[in-house]
C-alpha cells in the first residue's frame, strides 16, 4: 500500500470521527490495517517533529525563560516546571489492573514539562496508570540527559547570595523530599 494512502487514512481518522470500520469502508482496507496507518503515521510525525517542537531551552532562549520566572514568580533559575497526569482510557483487553491509578480509574500517565511560556518542552505519554510519577521521570530521557548534565548548557548559572545555581525545574510533592533534592542537584549542575 502507497504511503500517501496510509497518510490519507490517518489524515482521515484525524479529521473525522468516523470509526475505524468506516474509514477501512471507504478505504477498501481492513479495520487493522487502519488502526496500523494510524499508529505508524503518528509515530513518523512524531520521529520527524519532535526535535522541531519539543526540546529544552538553550542559550538566549534558556536566559529569557529564567528571567519570566523570576519576574512573574519570583524564581530565579528556573528553566522549567514538571509534573505527571493521568489521561483517563478505557480498561485495556489485557493487564487492564496495570491502569487501575490509585484514584480507581484505567488511566495512562503523562508527564510534561513547560516553560514560563506554558509551552510543552517534553513530553512522556503512555506509562500505566499504576506507575508513580517518580518511576516515570527516572525512565525518561529527560532523566538521563539530567544524570548526564546534558539537560542545560553547564555555562549558564545565576548568582544567589554569592552561590552560583545552575537551571532548574521545578516538581511537585509526588516525589519524596530526598528525590526532590536529588533531582534538583541532578538537574542544576
């Protein structure tokens, strides 16, 4: 099958809500053969533009995000905020108590981190909704780009009561208080 009829299909699916038997109706395709284009169409859409539109701040672009936090909240240093949600699913045919989240509903888990822009700069999707944030974060590339100190340019720091502090992002309290400390000394040097 011809990649601009499986982009079509996906386009299709995107822009319609129509449902898959309709779409493998009009297509002259199977019902799997759809939901395949659609999976594989988005994950090349995915590959192709994630750099473009989902990367960390750098440079002159890092800078101006740390100086609106620090002049709207009053945070200096900071590069980022982070947290994990849960979208809501259906139960999943197998293993559906691996999405049970602790408030009793079939949940995937998103973790996102945003700019002083509300603009996503990373984005993990697809954990089970039984997973803890902490073990989505320690899993992620973000995590090990920051274990690497590869997360920020190493050069940049701003000066604190003399201290030179390195970017940050700022979590909430899903982590406990020494993963707290530990992730911000990760993620600042």
């Amino acid at each position: 099958m011809s990649s601009q009829k499986r982009i079509a299909i996906a386009l299709y699916f995107i822009g319609s809500t129509a449902e898959y038997r309709t779409i493998a109706n009009l297509f002259g395709v199977s019902t799997s053969f759809v939901c395949k284009c659609i999976k594989d169409v988005a994950k090349a859409i995915v590959a192709k533009l994630r750099v473009v539109f989902l990367s960390m701040p750098k440079d002159d672009e890092l800078l101006e995000i740390m100086k609106v936090y620090k002049e709207k909240w009053g945070f200096p240093c900071c590069a980022g905020a982070i947290d994990g949600t849960h979208v809501p699913i259906r139960a999943p045919a197998e293993n559906h108590s691996d999405y049970v989240n602790r408030k009793s509903y079939h949940s995937v888990v998103m973790q996102a981190v945003v700019d002083s822009r509300y603009t996503f700069r990373d984005i993990v999707v697809g954990w089970p909704g039984s997973v803890h944030d902490a073990r989505v974060l320690s899993n992620s590339k973000l995590y090990d780009l920051g274990t690497k100190k590869k997360l920020f340019d190493q050069n940049i720091t701003v000066s604190i009561l003399d201290c030179q502090v390195k970017p940050l992002l700022l979590g909430d309290p899903a982590l406990n208080l020494e993963e707290i400390y530990a992730l911000q000394t990760i993620f600042s040097q």
